[in-house]
C-alpha cells in the first residue's frame, strides 16, 4: 500500500516549563515532561487537524470514562467570555468536527476543520482549555453517554463486543469512585500529532501547548496508580476464555450468535493476513457467511464477522448473526463449518485478493481524510511517542502480503474453533452437554457479559 511519501513524517520535541499550578478544586490531566510534537503527512480532503493526547493516569473503565465526558464538557460547555450556545455557533459556522477517543491508556482529543480557519480554530482551541466553564449537570448528561451499554438489553453484536474489549483492557476488579462535582482543567498534553502544511497552523500549535499548564512531577504516585489501574501493560494477558456464556429469554424469538477469539500475533504481516481471512469469511456482500447464511439458508439478515484491533499486534477476532430462535443450533454449526474451511485453506484466491484490495482501499482512504482514524493507528503502534524515524508497519504490510502466502498459513493465522468463546443471547433450546463440556456460565438477566467472562476465566463453573 503506497500511501507512505518523501517527507511524510517530521517529529519534533517541544521542551516546555512548567506554568502556573492548576485551577482550584479542578483536577489536572497534564504531562509533567516535555510535550512530543508530530507532523503526520497532510490530510487530502483540504482540512486541518490537531491531536490532543493525555495519558489516563488511572485507566480503569470508570476513569476513563469520566475524564472522556470531562473533555467533552470542555469543549462545548463554554467558558468565561463566550456562552455554550456561542461556542455551538462558532463551531458550526466554522466547520469544526471534535472527536474524543482513546487508544489504550491515551484520551485523545481530535479537533479538525477547513484549512483555511483552522489558525482561528487553534485560537478558539487554546481559549477553551484554559477558560473552561461547565456545570455538573452538564458534565452528569456526558458522563451518562459515556457509560458502557448492557449489551444483554440490546442485544446488538456491536454492543457485546465493546464489552468484550473493555474486559480485555481494564482491570474488571478495579473501580474509580467519580463524583459528578468533579472538575477537570485539561493542561498540557503528552502529545499532540498534527495534520497541516501550513507554518502558521505549526507555529500556533506550539503556542498552545506552551500556554497550557504542566503537572508537577510526582513519580511515586504516578507509578502506583499506573500498577493499580493498567493492565494494558507488557506482559499482561490478553486473552478470552473458553466455553460458552448463554442467556435464556424464552419470550425471545430470536438468538443472538457471537464467536469471539482475542489474539496476539508475532508481527504487523500476520496480523494483516489474519485480517484478510476473517474478511473474506463476514465482512462485506460476497463474503462466505454472507452468501451462505443470509443468501442460501436465508437464516439471518446480518450475519458478519468483525476484526477489531486492540493495540499492536493484538485484535479480538468475532463472527456473529442474529437468527429465529429454533435455527440456531443449526446456523451456529454452520458458522463453524464456513470458519473451519478457510481455516484449512479452503478460499478462493481471487476473491481474497479483492478483499485485500477493498482493505488498502480503506486504509488509504481513512489515513488521508479522517485524523482521528489516522492518529489511532499512529498511537496503537507508539503510545508512548517515538523518537526518530515513525513507522507504521501495518501500511508496509500490505505492500508484503501474499494472498497465496496468506491461504497457506491460514491454519496459523486464524485459532482453532475449539479455543473461541460463544456467547448465546436469546431464545431456542439450551446448549447441549457437549457444548457446554469446555465450560458454561448462565448469564442472569441485565448482567453485563463480564459477569460471565470471570467465572469461565477462574473456572467457576
């Protein structure tokens, strides 16, 4: 994939000293080292942009939430010469787009808007960090859309899987207590990755990060509440249990279906080649599960298969569909079989080539118009920043990949069947004891699926 040119990456360190101590009664969220600067390549839809990068000193679940809803509130509540409905209409009027996101233990805050305002915008930006003006009641709204869905009440694949990823990265036993009175100043940040050729755009975004206030170092208590909330680190497992996690409703006419494996792969070319695979078995029309479940059985009308990466080299692997409830011993075999015969190299070659194809395609197209898709990848691979050359490994995959090489290896780049967790929510008959032989865990109604995922993991079952 060639979307890597002369010039397309300049890192720069801007030194900082530290500024005044922080607002009282708010809560800091700033760098206490120097804040790392870098230019990633210009984006090709004529915008500007800006990441904004906080490392989350406490990333439990709840933390991170409360500070995501925190930034927002920032952002949009206002601040001492401008109202709420005055930042609304400067936004709108100016084409700006906010996007508040994280990648493992980094809050991310992406601001972006037409080249042409964008020196405006950093000025509006540079105002609304230092002046920030919300109410509890406000930050309470934010906080609540922050919260993790019970996917057991929507029952959406989408759901059960953002509750999958959050057990694999957040400690399940640790808590943050968050009081809805809480205040936050967001100060300097440990990076900021930027998205413009203008000089101007470069020379404001150095004056911001110099206005912002620095956190005072305090290495003690940085490294225990690193050890007490992080499990992200190296080393940590990253790993699903086995067996199946079922939810009975006898009133529901239909089974939800989902297969979820978390794998870690040696390199950015396995995990490219594992990507290729599990698309060429759900992702898109034409695919395998697609054209035999949805179009010959006519058994479900969304059954897919999804490739969520989680960091370097790690993704949770998922197929799932949503069927009538007394089909779905029959579809769940069926998933099996379909997974198994790819497995065992069981693909067409052309058409794994057209989904490597759509894959670059995608890459390309979301790195050169969507900076908070691109700044994800850049953090995935450096959350910690990078000194020197950047690379990113998974784009210069693509140029290395075989679709041959990749039909070859599939049995190693895809785990067994056997080592995939499922997880049944709905109606139909129960899983019979061979099913459950691997392990089982009845869900309670309107428990979270981690609920499940610690007793299968400490084998309480």
């Amino acid at each position: 994939m060639s979307v890597f040119k002369g010039g397309l990456f300049t890192v720069l360190f801007v030194a900082l000293t530290l500024l005044p101590g922080e607002r009282a009664q708010a809560e800091l969220i700033a760098t206490a080292g120097e804040t790392k600067l870098v230019e990633l390549s210009p984006l090709e839809n004529g915008t500007s942009a800006l990441t904004l990068v906080w490392t989350i000193d406490h990333p439990t679940l709840d933390r991170t939430a409360a500070m995501s809803a925190a930034i927002v509130s920032v952002v949009t509540g206002g601040t001492s010469t401008r109202s709420s409905y005055e930042v609304s209409s400067f936004l709108k009027l100016k084409g700006v787009e906010q996007k508040i996101g994280r990648s493992g233990k980094n809050l991310t805050l992406t601001v972006s808007a037409p080249s042409d305002v964008f020196p405006e915008v950093l000025v509006h930006l540079e105002n609304v960090l230092l002046e920030p003006r919300y109410t509890p009641d406000w930050y309470a709204r934010e906080l609540e859309a922050f919260r993790p869905v019970i996917s057991t009440r929507t029952r959406q694949p989408s759901d059960v899987l953002n509750e999958i990823t959050n057990y694999l990265e957040f400690d399940p036993a640790a808590t943050y207590e968050e009081t809805l009175e809480t205040n936050f100043q967001f100060g300097r940040p440990a990076q900021v990755i930027l998205r413009s050729e203008d000089e101007e755009v470069t020379r404001r975004t150095v004056r911001l990060i110099n206005s912002l206030t620095g956190a005072r170092f305090r290495l003690g208590r940085a490294l225990s509440k690193w050890a007490e909330g992080w499990t992200g680190a190296k080393g940590a497992p990253f790993v699903l249990p086995k067996g199946i996690v079922h939810l009975a409703d006898p009133d529901a006419s239909e089974m939800l279906i989902l297969f979820a494996n978390a794998k870690t792969f040696s390199n950015a070319q396995d995990q490219l080649g594992s990507n290729l695979l599990v698309d060429y078995i759900g992702a898109n029309q034409g695919s395998e599960m697609f054209r035999v479940i949805r179009q010959s059985m006519r058994a479900s009308y969304d059954p897919r298969s999804d490739f969520v990466v989680v960091g370097k080299n790690k993704a949770v692997i998922a197929l799932s569909a949503t069927v009538e409830a007394s089909a779905w011993p029959e579809v769940h075999g069926k998933i099996m079989e379909i997974y198994q015969g790819v497995r065992d190299g069981g693909v067409v070659p052309e058409s794994l080539e057209i989904q490597k194809d759509r894959l670059d395609r995608t890459y390309y197209h979301r790195f050169f118009t969507d900076p908070d898709w691109g700044a994800r990848q850049f953090l995935d691979e450096h959350p910690d920043g990078v000194e020197g050359e950047i690379t990113l490994p998974l784009f210069e995959a693509f140029r290395t990949v075989s679709t041959e090489e990749t039909i070859e290896n599939a049995d190693t780049l895809l785990p067994p069947i056997e080592e995939f967790l499922v997880i049944l929510i709905g109606g139909g008959v129960s899983p019979t004891a061979d099913m459950r032989s691997d392990g089982y865990c009845a869900l309670p109604k309107g428990a979270p699926v981690s609920h499940c995922l610690n007793k299968l993991s400490n084998a309480e079952y």
